[in-house]
C-alpha cells in the first residue's frame, strides 16, 4: 500500500469512513468501497485514491519495444540509479490538487545530465477548452460556421477550411457550460472521446454526416475517404503543365475553390500554349483560375457536379478545331475524362491515350492519405498556476522566456503567444487514454511544466513539496502504467529538445 494521499486530494469527514475529494468543485462525499461521480477517484480502505494508473514513461527501449527495467522491483533492473535521463513522469494519473493554492500532486525533482530540474506534475481541469479537428477533404461537408451536432446537440461548427482541409472546431466553454446540461454532457463527452483517439459521429445541418477518429481517414456520409488533394486546381495545373504539354491542347482541372485551365494559366502561357477558345462557367479571377465553376458539393474536385462537362459553356469557334484533345480530371485524379472535339466542336468522350493516364495517375500518387486530425487547446487555469507556484504570473513569463518547458502527457505543446498559458497539443503524440472529465462538466487533461531547480525557486514554487524521481518510482512501483516514450516527441528535460 503506496503513500496516503487522502489529505492531498480531499478529507476524511466524520467517523463513517466518508472521504470528501477536493480534486474539483463538486467535492463528492465518497463512502468506502465507492468512487466519487467521475469515476476517476474512490475511497479505498479509508484511503482517496486515484483510480486510473499513473502514467511513467521511459525513453530507453530494447529493439523489441520493450521497456528496459527501471524499478527495484523489476527482475532485470540493473541497479544503476534512475534519472531525468530514463523515466519522465507523465500527468496522467497523477490527480489534481484543490482548492487552488494547494501544491500540485507531484513536483519531481530529477537530475538531467548535472542539472538538477524539477517537474511539476498534474492533471488540469480544462472548463476553457476546445478541440480543433483537420479533415483531409476536398468534399463540401457544409457551410462555414454550420452547427455540428452530437445526438442533436450543438457542439460546435465548422470553421475557416483550410488548404485541401475542412475544419471543425468543436467544445468550448460556450457548449460546456453557456447552453443546457445535456449540451455540456454531450460536448464534453465528444470532446473526450476526440481526444482520447475514439471514433465519434458528427451530424453538421444542411450538410454531412460524419465519422471522425484522430489518425483515421474520415467517413464522410458513409463513404471512407482516400485522397487528400494534391492542391488546388491552379496548382495542380501549375505542377503538372510540362507533363500534359504535347499530349492534350486543353486540361481543365476541376476545384471548388479554383478550378484551373491549362491554355490560360500562366504554366500554360511560358509553354507557349495557344490559346482553345474554352469558355468556362463560373467567375474568372486571373488568367487562368476560375472560381465557384458550380455549387460546393460530393462531386468533382469538391463540387456539386458529376457531369464535368456542364461547367463548359462552350468553345469559340474562331479559336478551337475539331479534334482538338482536351482532358478534365479532379485534383485527386480519381474522376478523369478525356474528350476530342467533332465537328461541331463539341466535346466526345473518348479511350484516354497512356501518355495522360500516367500523368492522371501522378496526381493521385502525389495526394497524401486522407485524415482526420484532433488537436486539444486549454488555457491553464487557477488550480494549475498556482500549484506549480505561489505566484502564478512568474509561471506565465517563465513559459514565455522558455525557461519552463510545457507538456501536456509527455508530448511537445505550442504555447499561444500573448496572454495566459493557452496550450496546443496533438492527441496522436500523447498516450492513449490521456484524459478525462469532471461532471462540472469539464475536461481533464495531464500537463506537465519542466525547468531547472534553480529557476523554480527563482519563480516562487513550491519548493518544500519537492520529491526525488527516485522516492516516486519506489511508490509507484507496483500501479504505475509504464509507457514506452514515443521517439519523435522531444525529451522535456532537455533544453534545445534533443
Ligand atoms: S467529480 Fe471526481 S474529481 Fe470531482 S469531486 Fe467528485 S470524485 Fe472528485
């Protein structure tokens, strides 16, 4: 049986064993044998325990992925010491600490190369927090800021697309606690589940119905999707001109944001193309680049049309031929036709010479898989400041000089310039099953803030709840998860990363 931290997270009340949990505002009174509302705490014998594990994570692996033994009570450990050079503890677990003045649940002191640096370690209650969701799709799922829904509640909406990405931003304080109880629930919980790398179904009004999941490709109305674009239709135009050049007098390459035409473009103008009398929907905004060719849409390129043609007015006689070889294809390649004009100078589709199949067949080979991306965003609150330090602003300007490196389960965060500790994390970089929530409701996240002993002091911590990395792992020896690090993430206790 590990440390009592009952006096940490709570306090014992009265004689029938009932221990109140401070760990957040809903101070659950929690008999023995029972957990509190979130689940994610329980009176155990007398004793407040967290009840997930708490997170360790261990940089040196054996080839097999294995973790090397790093505890006493492993059969292969070797002996030596441990160090802020092997094992990092993760926030994950670790609890949280309440009313706010409290010291955070763990403040680990370790040595990293001759440097003696502290971590400060907690899990923070995020009520000012948000998920931002990159789809990889040139398909219209629905209008800038069209409300997504979960179960029919509002959880959030679409946001400003980006290249060859629609945007969801989802959760907020606004959902979490600004609308009804069951849209605080609903939005906490999809939030949840996003962040913990699940699978959720988003419902976006007058538009599509999706399934997105962090690493996934995104079903968009049933349909999985493949291909990101390989870029707009002027790019596309503009990477592959030299090899269409010779093999089609015409290629209009179909996009809802800028559908591209080949003879116009300026790619087009240095090859000396001449010009094909071409006249397009839609309006032209340079030479060469059209805009909104028809209406947005599951068709081509992003757009409504199944029927490529019907965005060709025509072609002026003066300029084209018959047998003029035009090509119209998607910017992902998947939908191409090759057409010849006839004597009317109308276009006949026709078998797509090899020479334009590979080039089609390029264009796919140069889209990246299609994804779904789940980036997390909280702002440190009271409770996270002030554990770390009695004066949280030293905290905020230590972060901003760098001197503090912040994590969020061992994973590299992006602090947002400008006020306040607002942090960015990618779930993929962080162990699965990182976070949480409270019924407030509220998402409960693992941060971590790492810097040398000597400049927590200089910042006002809280030096005199310090504990050895060696003391932890005694007392998690026998609970604690233990995480192989993920290679690609920086290690925290360094400075420059490496
Ligand atoms: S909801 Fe969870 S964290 Fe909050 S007081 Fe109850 S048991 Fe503790």
């Amino acid at each position: 049986m590990g440390i009592d931290r009952t006096e940490m997270f709570g306090a014992r009340e009265g004689n029938g064993g009932i221990i109140r949990c401070d760990a957040c505002p809903v101070l659950c009174r929690i008999r023995p044998g029972r957990t509190g509302a979130c689940s994610r705490y329980a009176n155990e014998d007398g004793r407040l325990i967290r009840t997930d594990a708490l997170v360790l994570a261990a940089r040196n692996a054996t080839e097999g992925g294995e973790i090397v033994p790093f505890l006493s009570d492993q059969p292969n450990w070797d002996g030596n010491p441990i160090t802020g050079k092997d094992v990092f503890v993760t926030g994950i677990g670790s609890g949280t600490t309440y009313p706010d003045y409290k010291p955070a649940p763990f403040i680990v002191s370790s040595d990293y190369e001759g440097v003696d640096t502290v971590t400060v370690v907690t899990e923070g209650i995020f009520s000012y927090c948000g998920v931002k969701v990159k789809i990889d799709t040139d398909r219209h799922i629905g209008s800038e800021t069209a409300a997504v829904r979960v179960d029919g509640e509002h959880v959030g909406h679409i946001t400003t697309a980006e290249y060859g990405s629609q945007m969801l931003s989802i959760g907020g304080v606004n959902h979490l606690t600004g609308g009804t109880k069951k849209e605080g629930n609903v939005t906490c919980r999809s939030m949840m589940a996003l962040c913990n790398k699940e699978a959720i179904e988003v419902a976006i009004d007058d538009g599509s119905l999706l399934i997105i999941q962090a690493g996934k490709a995104p079903i968009i109305n049933g349909l999985e999707e493949q291909r990101m674009r390989v870029g707009c239709g002027s790019a596309a135009i503009g990477i592959f001109a030299k090899q269409w050049f010779g093999e089609a007098d015409e290629v209009v390459v179909v996009d809802d944001h800028i559908t591209g035409v080949l003879s116009e473009h300026q790619a087009g103008k240095v090859l000396n193309m001449p010009p094909s009398g071409i006249k397009m929907s839609g309006r032209r905004s340079t030479p060469g680049r059209y805009f909104q060719v028809a209406e947005p849409g599951s068709g081509w390129g992003g757009t409504d049309i199944k029927d490529p043609l019907s965005i060709i007015e025509g072609f002026d006689p003066e300029v084209a031929w018959p047998g003029m070889r035009l090509l119209m294809t998607s910017t992902t390649g998947e939908d191409a036709i090759y057409c010849v004009l006839d004597e009317e100078l109308r276009p006949v589709e026709t078998d797509m010479p090899q020479a334009l199949k590979i080039v089609v067949g390029r264009i796919g080979e140069n889209c990246e898989p299609s994804l779904s991306t789940v980036l997390f965003m909280g702002g440190a609150g009271g409770s996270l400041r002030a554990g770390v330090t009695e004066n949280p602003v030293h905290l905020t300007r230590s972060v901003r000089r760098r001197l503090t490196r912040v994590t969020m389960g061992g994973a590299p965060v992006y602090v947002w310039p400008g006020g306040g500790i607002t942090a960015m994390v990618d779930v993929m970089q962080m162990p699965d099953q990182s976070f949480g929530h409270v019924p407030t409701p509220a998402i409960v996240a693992p941060i971590e803030f790492t810097l040398a002993r000597s400049d927590y002091a200089e910042l006002g911590g809280h030096t005199g709840h310090v504990t050895s990395l060696e003391d932890i792992l005694a007392e998690f020896s026998e609970t604690a998860r233990r995480e192989i690090w993920r290679p690609d993430n920086p290690w925290p206790l360094t400075k420059n990363g490496t």
